[in-house]
C-alpha cells in the first residue's frame, strides 16, 4: 500500500514539476503530505520570482506552514521529483518533517545522498526518514527534456547571430 500512495503522491509532484516547465524553470515539483492529506505544494520559481530561495521544496514548505499556521511539520511526508540541494535538506530539517521521498538522484548537488548526506549527519538535531527513487524514470527524464531544449535552444542563438 505505502508503494501506491507514494507513487500517487510522486504523480502529483510530477505535475507541479511540469508546470515550472511551462514557465521555463528547472521542471521540479514538490509537495507535503500528512495524514494523507496535501497540505503544501510548489514547483521551482526562482527565475520567475527573482528570488535564490524559491526552489521546489522551499515554495512548497512555506505553502504547508502557512496553511496549518505552524513553521513544524512534524509527521509530514514531502514528495519531490529530484533530490534536494543543501539549502532544501536544511529547510526539511529544519521544518521537521518525518519522511522525504524522491524521484530522481541530483548527481551535481544532491544533499541527501549523492553528495553531502545532510540527512545523515550525527549533529543534526531531527533525524528525517527518506527514500529515493519513486518514479525516478519519469522524474529525470522531465528534467533531461527540459536541459536538452535549452541546449537547443542556445544552439539556434547562437547560430542566429
């Protein structure tokens, strides 16, 4: 059963992921889930929103805490296409949530455990239960989609001038 929910809810990330498409940023979409019920979600916006902050998870962490009034979200599960950066791991937490799951690995930046392994640090003062590769097919190839046409894209640019 905890495989069906999970990819239900990973469907639905997969969604806000394409809606940062349509807006041409990063295609990652997040969302938090507690008791089975979303309680925040959000896709990458930094372009748009001109602001460093506004990746997937962060835009989808503020969305849950203003909507049960509290900067905690203990026992909530985010479900987000690609692993989270440093800032996001922070972000998880420190928001104190329960469970991460995610997509595909982030080679390049990824803080859970393709690089730092954020969530695994002895200091850390809330342990953050985590599982990566749900829908991790479809998740990365969102993304390569999105890279490819912008290479695409700057090639014919280039070539126009």
């Amino acid at each position: 059963m905890e495989t069906f929910d999970d990819e239900y809810w990973m469907r639905q990330a997969l969604a806000l992921a394409l809606d940062a498409d349509a807006r041409n940023e990063v295609p990652v979409g997040a969302l938090i889930v507690r008791d089975e019920v979303l309680i925040g979600k959000g896709f990458n916006q930094p372009i748009s929103e001109s602001d460093p902050t506004a990746h997937a998870e962060i835009v989808a962490l503020r969305d849950a805490a203003q909507e049960v009034d509290n900067y905690r979200l203990p026992n909530a599960t985010m479900y987000v296409t690609v692993e989270p950066c440093a800032m996001c791991a922070g972000a998880i937490i420190h928001a104190r949530l329960a469970r991460l799951v995610y997509g595909a690995a982030e080679p390049k930046a990824g803080a859970v455990c393709s690089h730092l392994q954020l969530f695994d640090q002895a200091q850390m003062n809330h342990k953050v239960a985590w599982q990566g590769g749900v829908l991790a097919e479809e998740s990365a190839t969102v993304v390569q989609a999105f890279f490819t046409r912008r290479r695409e894209e700057k090639k014919r640019a280039k070539l126009a001038t």
